[in-house]
C-alpha cells in the first residue's frame, strides 16, 4: 500500500513539474487539426460503396454526441453523394500530418519528462511520428468501435450458438479484454519508440496498461455524460461539437502524459534499485 502511496506522490510532483496539462492541451490542438482531413478520407471511400447518406449519419449519432454530428453533416451528405476521389490523398496526407504534429509535441514532452535531448534528425522523428500516428489511429478506432459493436456481435454469436447466460457474460469479459491488450500493445509502442532512450518493455508496461485502461474508463464515461447530461449545444450552439470533441482529445492528451510519467518514475525505481 505504501508503494502504491509513494507512486501517487510522485506522480503528482511529476504532474506539477512537468506542466502536463499545458502538454496535452498542445497535443489536442493538434488532434482537433487532424479531425477534418481525416473525415474527408472516409467519406471519400463511401460513395463508392453506395451507402445511402442518411445510414451514414444515422451511424455517426450512434457513436457521437449529437452536436458533434451536427457540424459535419451537410459535408458529410455532400462529399457522399458526390464521389471525389482526389479528396483521398489530400486529405490522407493532411491528417496524417496534422495528427503526426500531434504525436510530434508527445515525443519532445517524452523526452521532458525523461531529461534527455533530441538527438534524432529531423527526418527520423518525423518518420518515427507517422508511425506512431497509424497506431494510434488504430486504437482511436478499437477504443470507439469495439465497445458500440461488441454487443451486436456477441449477441449475433450467442444466437447462432445458442449460449446460455454465463457463456455471454464470459463473451462480453472478453470483449473488453480483447481491446485493453490491443490498446496497450499499440501504447507500448508509443512508450517504446517516442522518446530518444532505449527502454525495456517491462519498464513501460505500467503506464500503457494504466493509459489504456483509463482512456476506455473516461471515453466511455465521457460519451455517457454528454449524451446524457451535458447539454453543450444550448450553451454554445453549434461550437457545442467542437467543445466537446477538445475536451476528448485532451483528455486524451492527459492519459497519454499520464501513462508516459508513471513509466518515467518506474523507470527511475527500477535504476535506482539495481
């Protein structure tokens, strides 16, 4: 328990040291910058499978706040009814940047919080952030889709088999399950290869497994709030989606800072103790 109490301290002077809200809060602009672009590539593909505009959207506000749909939606129906398909690089191409700007800051706030210099070129780094981008783009994906889709894919499962009651509640452990380990393998990556120092991967396990948990835990504690109490579009009209979508990403911003320091101060413990 002391243990415990003694990483909580240190978290917490590590957190004031390192400013670590003015980190994520860099990081979330550079995430809202990526959103747009990002959009365009999706909804560029989907003309060409011929899904009707309203399926779209209708699938947009079952996984997103209300407001937020709001905002994109008349680009939505436009870009699907329209097929463009030179939309498809450019928007790739500024959402990998403007994401890759994001993973950018996180790698110079990494090396911060370990004390150690950039050595890497300019190049390396940059290769090393689109990298980094594409895995978290993927657990972006698994943190949203995995927990909205789990229940019609077991419930499909435990039709076609016939499962009882506990074998369902067993699924749906393991539905969760599935998607923390995916999460934390991509986030050991992000832990492993941001900052400029060679880490061994049990040095970095504790802050991707503690990140992953808590980025599931506020995401979907997040989406409740606002569907359910947080009315922000009569506060603020339609900046209400924009709000609410930069509170998201820097709270992602914070989990992700969060998981780096906790590393950095089971990195020092395990030096200090061999």
């Amino acid at each position: 328990m002391s243990t415990i109490i003694n990483y909580i301290k240190d978290l917490i002077g590590e957190f004031k040291k390192d400013d670590i809200p003015l980190l994520a809060a860099s990081q979330a602009y550079y995430y809202l910058l990526a959103v747009f672009p990002l959009l365009i590539v999706c909804f560029a593909i989907i003309p060409y499978f011929k899904i009707d505009p309203a399926d779209a959207t209708g699938f947009l506000e079952d996984i997103l706040p209300g407001e937020m749909v709001s905002i994109f939606e008349e680009n939505i129906i436009s870009l699907i009814e329209t097929p463009q398909g030179g939309l498809l690089t450019i928007g790739a191409i500024g959402a990998l940047w403007s994401a890759s700007s994001g993973i950018n800051a996180f790698i110079k706030a990494v090396n911060e919080a370990y004390e150690i210099d950039e050595t890497r070129s300019f190049i390396t780094v940059r290769l090393i952030a689109l990298a980094l981008t594409i895995s978290l783009i993927i657990s972006f994906i698994v943190a949203i889709l995995l927990p909205v889709f789990g229940n019609v894919i077991l419930t499909y499962i435990g039709n076609l088999f016939g499962l009882s009651g506990s074998s369902v509640i067993l699924l749906q452990i393991s539905r969760w399950a599935i998607s923390i380990i995916v999460i934390t393998s991509l986030l050991l990556l992000l832990y492993r290869f941001a900052p400029n120092k060679k880490l061994p991967f049990n040095h970095i396990f504790p802050g991707a497994l503690t990140a992953s948990i808590l980025w599931l835990l506020i995401s979907l504690g997040f989406s409740f709030y606002v569907g359910n109490f947080g009315n922000y579009s009569a506060t603020y009209g339609s900046l209400g989606g924009i709000i609410i979508l930069m509170m998201w990403f820097f709270l992602t911003g914070l989990i992700l800072m969060i998981g780096a320091e906790i590393n950095v101060i089971h990195h020092r413990r395990k030096n200090n103790a061999s």
